[in-house]
C-alpha cells in the first residue's frame, strides 16, 4: 500500500484525501466516504477543476474503487518546452498512469537491460509537479471541492425540479442487478461500474 499522509476529511461526505508520501510523483488520494457517490463526486469534481484549469492528470482506480490516485503531471508541458534530458526522450516512454503507478513499459532492448528503480524513479520525476506547484494545484482542488459541497449542501436542502430526475424502471432493475453501468449524479455525471 502506498504510503501516504492524510491531509483532510471532505465534510459530511467522510471522503478522506491524502498526499502520496516516498513516490517520485506527488498525487492525491481518495479514499472512504460515506458512499460511492461521495467518493465519486469528490474525485468528479477534482478532475473537472483540473480540465478547467487546463493541468494535466491522470487517475488510477485501485481497491475495486475504494481508492483513488489523482496525479496532477507536467510532462507535456517540460516535453514542449525543451526541458526534458534527452536520455529519458530517447526511451520512448510517455509516462501515463499506467508507468505513473509502477507498470514501466520499455520499448528498447537497452532500456530494458538498463532497467533499475533508480532510472525509474529518474523518468516518474520528470512528470512531478514541483513541490510549489503541487501545492498551488492541490489549492485549487480543495476550493473546488469544498465550493462543490457548499452547492450539494444547499442543493439537497432545496432541490429544484431540474435537480430531481425520475428513474425508470429498467434503470433501477440494471442498478440493482449488480454487474451493470449505471450514472451517478452528482456535480457532475460520473459512470460507474458496479
């Protein structure tokens, strides 16, 4: 389990986010909540922030969807701006969530008989935000969350009748029946796979 140190608990939701600790990319965790639609809403809600702010990230669901990583990035944006060592250019890894969490695809055979933790972490590095920057966009996050459930607070207390929408009972059959996708709404739509 990655270690991690808790940075706060979202409200009446529960939802707990912490900060990675002891890994090359900092990242945000989600965890908890009193339901999923909690939990979904807070990381739905992260990631709208992020797009209109327009930093990159990338998610990576683990636990079966109990646990979320969140990993703001900034390797386009070294790439574009010529800031990226050329070794590392030279390896053809465009780190995505997937290198990102450990999974290291090499496309060359030197690479791969190079392949140490060392030039690993030395490759997830260089998508790090800094330690300011992380700081500055985690900010963000946090305003966006909180602002979204000062709005869900005072949405569940005066629902609209834009706000309440009716389910068929089909959809509510494919809910229940386990093995189904089914749309959560919440600030914004979230899919989830039950």
């Amino acid at each position: 389990k990655a270690s991690t140190k808790k940075t706060t608990t979202l409200g009446n939701s529960a939802v707990k986010v912490s900060e990675l600790r002891n890994y090359p990319v900092r990242g945000l965790v989600f965890e908890g909540g009193n339901t999923l639609e909690d939990l979904s809403n807070a990381v739905s809600d992260s990631c709208v922030c992020l797009q209109e702010n327009n930093i990159p990230y990338n998610v990576l669901i683990s636990d079966c969807g109990k646990r979320i990583f969140l990993f703001p990035q900034c390797y386009a944006e070294k790439q574009a701006m010529g800031e990226v060592r050329s070794e590392l250019l030279d390896t053809q890894v465009n780190p995505a969530v997937w290198e990102i969490s450990g999974h290291m695809v090499l496309k060359r055979k030197e690479d791969y008989e190079g392949a140490s933790e060392e030039n690993a972490w030395r490759l997830l590095a260089e998508v790090s935000l800094s330690e300011e920057r992380f700081q500055e966009v985690k900010a963000l996050v946090f305003e966006a969350i909180s602002c979204s459930l000062s709005d869900a607070d005072t949405a569940s207390q005066n629902p609209s009748e834009e706000d309440v929408e009716d389910q068929s009972a089909e959809d509510m059959l494919a809910m229940q029946q386990g093995s189904h996708t089914a749309i959560i709404a919440g600030t914004h739509d979230c899919l989830v796979i039950q």
